[in-house]
C-alpha cells in the first residue's frame, strides 16, 4: 500500500511495479531482462480445477481470445497485461509459476511455467 502524500492510502500494484522496473531497465540501461511472476498457482489455466489445462505458452493473440471467451478474467487481466507491456518494451523472457517452479527455472532454465511469449508456436515456426 502507497500513499499520494497527502494522506490518502493507495493500492499498488506489485506487478506493474514489477513491469515498470523491468521495461525501464531493459529500455534505458539497454541490458538483459527476464520477468519472472510468483504466484500461488503453477502458471496460468484454462481451466484452474484441471492441472492438464495448464498453459505453457500464451501469445497476445491467444490471450485476447481466452478474455473474450472468459477463460481469463478477474485478477489474471492485470498481471497478464503488465507481462505483455513488459515484452513490448523488450523485456523477455516472461514467466508466471509458483515458488517450486520458478525455482527450479532459475536454477535449469527448464520448469513445468506459463511463459508469455510475442507469437504463437505456429507463428513462431513459421518465421523460424
């Protein structure tokens, strides 16, 4: 919780902050920024009572269609835009997982996450 300095107490966002800092350093200090998203889930679902829904990659394209069609909704909108804007701004990789995961991510650079990627697997084989 922040304040406007005045008095009145605001709720931040930790992952915009976590956003901003990470486009800004990889825009302004021009290095290597990976985003790695903690959450108490191991990545992002379809369907949240079904671990063989999880999702391991999601594109921008994948994800407008999951909000329309309402797989994604409520609290993953904000966090999944700020991972968007984060790869816009040349931060990357982008990951969400739970502690377990991400551990074993940073250690491997190999775990059962949700990465946020620019393109589909079809797009991307097809520019490959």
């Amino acid at each position: 919780i922040t304040h406007d300095g005045q008095g009145q107490r605001l709720n931040t966002n930790a992952d915009t902050i976590a956003q901003s800092v990470a486009s800004g350093l990889s825009q302004y200090c021009n290095v290597p920024v990976e985003l790695l998203y903690c959450f108490k889930l191991s990545g992002v679902y379809e369907d949240i009572s079904q671990a063989e829904t999880k999702i391991h990659h999601l594109s921008l394209i994948e994800y407008q269609d999951h909000c329309v069609s309402g797989v994604i909704h409520s609290g993953m909108l904000p966090k999944l835009e700020n991972c968007f804007s984060a790869l816009s701004a040349g931060v990357g990789p982008v990951v969400i997982s739970d502690v377990k995961n991400l551990t074993q991510y940073i250690e491997t650079g190999k775990a059962d996450v949700t990465e946020i990627v620019t393109f589909s697997n079809e797009c991307e084989a097809i520019l490959k």
